[in-house]
C-alpha cells in the first residue's frame, strides 16, 4: 500500500491537468502552428511558462486503483501485478 500522500499528491495532479488541459491545449498550438507569427508564438510560450507545473499531464503517475503501488502498473486492467 502506497502513502495515502502520495496517492493525494498524484490526485491532486490529475485534478489539475484536467482544470487546464483546454488552455494548454490552445497555447501548445499556437506555440507549434506555423501559420503563428515569432511574436505571437513567445508570448504563447511565456504564458505557457506561467502554468502550475503540475498542470502538465507528464507529471501524473500511473498508479494501481486498489493500492495505490506506482511500480508493476498494467495499463490494460489499471493495477498492479
């Protein structure tokens, strides 16, 4: 069984990724258009930049729904083995 800190930690995380991924989502394309001009894609960067960084959905682990274990994850049924 994983520290319940850790479990809240990584909720807490997920929580957030879904609050901005829309705004996250808009900024990473302008950023990436090319149709965007320089100015336009450094500012979408620097606002990007502002973001919390648990925001971003890299920072959410994959963890198993019963215990909590963040290590032997399978994806397919959401548990650890």
């Amino acid at each position: 069984m994983a520290k319940k800190s850790a479990i809240a930690r990584n909720n807490k995380r997920i929580r957030m990724v879904e609050k901005y991924s829309e705004i996250r989502n808009e900024l990473k394309n302008i950023a990436n258009s090319s149709e965007s001009t320089f100015e336009e894609k450094i500012e979408a960067r620097k606002k990007l930049a502002l973001l919390p960084k648990n925001s971003s959905p890299v920072r959410v682990r994959n963890r198993c729904q019963k215990t909590g274990r963040p290590r032997g994850y399978m994806r397919f049924f959401g548990l650890s083995r």
